[in-house]
C-alpha cells in the first residue's frame, strides 16, 4: 500500500502551510463526509484504544483532527452551494 502521508521519506518536501484546492460533486462531498461522520462518531466508530492503535500504528491524525477537517469540507461545499445557487 502506498503512503499518502507527505511526511513519509518519498524525498519529495512539501509547503505544509500552501492551501491545496479540491473539486468535488455534491454526490461525493456527501459520501466523504457522511463516511467521516460514520468512521469517527457512528456505531463501528473506533474505541479510545482502537484510536490509539489507528494513530500508533498506521499514522491516523487523532479523532478531534478528522472530525475538524470534515467541518472544513462541509462549511466550504455548503458556501459554495449557496452560491451556485444564489447565481441560477
């Protein structure tokens, strides 16, 4: 499995403060965040320890991070809906 953690020793380096844009359909806005929601607050969400595991091991950014993100994405497609459709 190939890494997607920019740390990583791919020798590539990257601006860790450069904003990074990101096109999505509504369609996959909704299954992204609705896939966070279910896999850091839903029924098979993690454990204290399972999060600890998800961190130590596989180099998962902790919950409260995720769940952040997820608002990001949901406050900027949500704006960017209200105008698209404010311009129909």
């Amino acid at each position: 499995m190939s890494s997607t953690d920019p740390t990583s020793s791919s020798g590539k380096k990257y601006d860790f403060d450069k904003p990074v844009t990101i096109t999505f359909t509504a369609k996959e806005w909704f299954d992204l965040t609705r896939m966070i929601g279910e896999l850091t607050m839903g029924d098979y969400a993690p454990d204290a320890k399972g999060w600890e595991w998800l961190q130590e091991v596989m180099g998962v950014a902790d919950r409260q991070t995720i769940i952040n993100l997820s608002n990001h994405i949901i406050k900027a497609c949500n704006q960017k809906l209200m105008t698209d459709q404010s311009e129909v």
